[in-house]
C-alpha cells in the first residue's frame, strides 16, 4: 500500500477483524497490539511509498509485545492506462423513406456513407455536412462493424470490447466539441447526430481511445521492522487476509539487507508453496545487529518482488527497452527503470503508457504482467525463542544451537548455512 503520509498506529486486537481472528489462532499475552497500515488516498505520492525498498514502511516493535506483534496492509489495486478499445466510425446519411420493390412503404433507413476503422490513439476522418445542415455518425467497437451494421454484435455474439472513448467532432469554423463515454459491457454502440456551423460543408471526426484507466494488482509492500532484539530468529507469519472475492490473499514475503538485496536466495522466501493457498506464507530471518527486519510482500508468482510475474517479466522488459520506456542495461539488469506500484490514482507520469499501435504489435502487453493478488493481509511477527532446555519451539522443528544455525532447515549445519549468514552480515554501504 502506498501513502506519502500513511500513519502507523497502534490498535487493540478487538478492533480488528483479521487481528480477532488471527488472536484466536494462538496463545498470546493480552493484550496484544498491532500495527495498521493506513491508507489516505489523497497522500498516495511518490516518491514516499512502501512500493520500493528505498521507501519501506517502517514499523517499531512495541517494547512491551516485541516478542509477538501484528502488521495489516493491503495489496491494493492500482489503475493503468486502459488502451482496449479500438475505434470503428460510420457516417451515415439523413433517414429517408424506402420503399420495396412492390412501392409499398416500408419506413425511414439511413445509408452507410462511409466506416473507418480507427486502429491508432488518435486519427481521424472527414465527415460531409448533410443538406440539411447536420452529420450523422455512430460510433462502436471495431470488431462490431466487419458486416456494416452498428448493433454491438461481432459474428454471433457481443463484440466485448471495454474501456474509455472520446469522440471529438470539429467543424470548419468552431473547434472540438468532445463527447467521452465507456464500453462498460462489451455490447454498447453510439449514435451521434450534429447541427453543422453556418457555412460548414465539412466536420473532422477524431475517436481517442486510450485515455480510460482499468485496475491492476501489482502492488508490492517492503517494512523495515525495528525494536526487535538483535541476532535472534524471527518468525513473519501471514495469518489472515481475504481478496476482494473473499478468497485467501495468496502472498509471498522476501527478505532483504541493509542495502536493498534479497538474501538468501530460494532459503530467503516465504510463499504459501501453492497458488491455491493450502497454507499461508512464512518467513523465518535473523534480526541484524540493531534488532532490525526488512522484508516485503507481494503476490504469489512474484519472488523478487517488482510487482510482475517471474515467469512473463524477461520478455516484457525487453519490450519495454526495446520502445525505449525503461533503460536498456545491455541485459545485464533486465527491468532497470521499472518502478512497482505505479499508478494512473496518484502518479500518472510514471505509468506506462503503450501506443496504439505498439498494442496491435503486441497484443500480449496490453498490460503489464502483474502478479494479479489484490486484497488485505495480517502478518505475525514473533520471536522464535529456544527453550532453556536447549530446544527451539515446535514452530523452528528443535534442536538446541545446532538447529539456530541450520538457516536452511535441511537439518545439517553446513556451508549452505555459513553463505547466508554471511550475505546477510558482511560489509554495507
């Protein structure tokens, strides 16, 4: 969740729902506090978010509940540049009466003057003014006017195009008279008329369609937790939180050093091991010589924490490079440039913003790849303490020392283990 002046405060456990629930799960002292990420829209600005780890949230551990406290968020949905719709106009001419081939009368048509098909942002054509001083146009999805007629249907069904269009009409004297509505179901198609400026004889016809926004999830959430105590394992547990369909937020956290760099590797994240969310996501660290934990939370399929699925990313980078959007590292660092968590909401430059006609190229990125988890979270902090009998917790799986210096849970203390302490407490900058 991103806030420029997102305020952490303390909550009892009865106010919330997640905490309720998530206080019944296990034996804690009472009372237990918790820490709430809130989100005040109109503060939402870059570059003060929790998107990127130069921004993490900070969250002081409580002195009196250091050992097991709360953290709630939201991976909340962003907006992006909607660029679906795809222009089809039709000129028609004024209705007259038609009769059959026996004379007999049979109402009002109107004749097909002209279609253009509109596949850039923002062309145009030229529409002749009617004797009787007006045009007629309508305006519908390119897949709806293949057979001529403007009825929202393509072949046997709707033509489920969706998203934002202008129509602007301009006429020889007066400018752009702009008219802006939505595809909301797939199956909508306008009819326009105009009363053309004295002396007109001819209107420019200008359909843009990429100005609509539509939702994405691909947020991410880096913390900086403090206050704990420091070279002592703890446990970050996701023990509640629902999508916006009510389903379980299949998340996975990561966890990061002092400069911003994932350690650990595969031992350093915590996922829930299936997109169906058999079981909620755990991470268990070392708090560094201040008593310090950075880690972040993303969505399922997102282990490195930009926002976008792992296995569609390369390929959208390289798009991205190759149009000149983002930095092109020489694939050295492929997504250099890329920030997660941009959002047409809040900060619209910073979104990306495909053409026209780079969608018809690439029909593939009409959007970014996104991890596609939206929804809130409760997140368990708490110390892993060994016993003074010299076993850890059922949680860690015991054995005393041996099994506090087995990082990677393979029950052997081996140079596996040595790797990961030591990128986690060598140099900084």
């Amino acid at each position: 969740m991103s806030s420029n002046a997102r305020t952490l405060r303390v909550c009892f456990a009865g106010l919330g729902m997640a905490v309720a629930s998530a206080a019944l799960a296990v034996d804690l002292p009472d009372p237990v506090y918790t820490y709430c990420e809130i989100e005040v829209a109109e503060f939402r600005q870059l570059p003060n978010s929790n998107d990127v780890f130069g921004d993490s949230e900070i969250v002081s551990a409580p002195s009196e509940f250091a050992d097991c406290f709360y953290i709630t968020g939201k991976l909340q949905k962003d907006c992006i540049w909607d660029r679906q719709p795809k222009c089809c106009l039709i000129s028609y001419s004024k209705p007259l009466t038609a009769f059959d081939e026996t004379g007999r009368n049979i109402g009002l048509v109107e004749e097909v003057l002209s279609i253009e098909d509109l596949f850039s942002g923002s062309n145009s054509f030229a529409v002749p003014v009617l004797d009787d001083g007006t045009i007629r146009i309508g305006v519908t999805s390119v897949f709806d006017c293949f057979d001529g007629t403007l009825n929202g249907l393509f072949s046997n069904g709707l033509h489920g195009t969706t998203g934002e269009v202008e129509v602007s009409v301009s006429f020889s004297i007066r400018g752009a008279d702009p008219y802006t509505f939505r595809f909301e179901e797939g199956r909508e198609a306008l009819r326009l008329a105009y009363v053309a400026d004295e002396g007109s004889d001819v209107a420019l016809i200008t359909c843009v369609d990429d100005r609509g926004t539509k939702e994405i999830c691909y947020d991410v959430d880096y913390y900086w937790v403090t206050g704990l105590t420091s070279r002592e394992l703890y446990c970050i547990t996701q023990v509640g939180g629902k999508t916006y369909d009510c389903e379980a937020t299949d998340t996975v956290l990561g966890w990061f050093d002092k400069n911003g760099n994932q350690q650990g590797g595969p031992l350093g994240i915590g996922d829930s091991g299936t997109s169906n969310v058999s079981a909620y996501a755990e991470l268990c660290v070392i708090a560094d010589d201040l008593g310090e934990i950075r880690f972040a939370i993303s969505g399922f399929g997102d282990e490195n924490f930009n926002g976008l699925r792992d296995d569609a990313e390369e390929t959208y980078f390289e798009f991205l490079e190759d149009e000149e959007y983002i930095e092109d590292t020489n694939n050295v660092v492929k997504g250099e440039g890329w920030r997660p968590g941009s959002s047409t909401k809040t900060n619209p430059d910073d979104v990306v913003r495909l053409s026209r006609e780079d969608f018809d190229e690439y029909p593939g990125f009409a959007c970014p790849p996104d991890h596609g988890v939206c929804g809130c979270y409760t997140l368990k902090v708490r110390l892993n303490e060994h016993t003074d009998e010299g076993d850890d917790d059922d949680d860690f799986g015991g054995g005393g020392l041996a099994a506090r210096a087995d990082m990677s849970g393979d029950g052997l203390v081996d140079a596996v283990d040595l790797a990961m302490l030591l990128s986690f407490w060598g140099p900084v900058q």
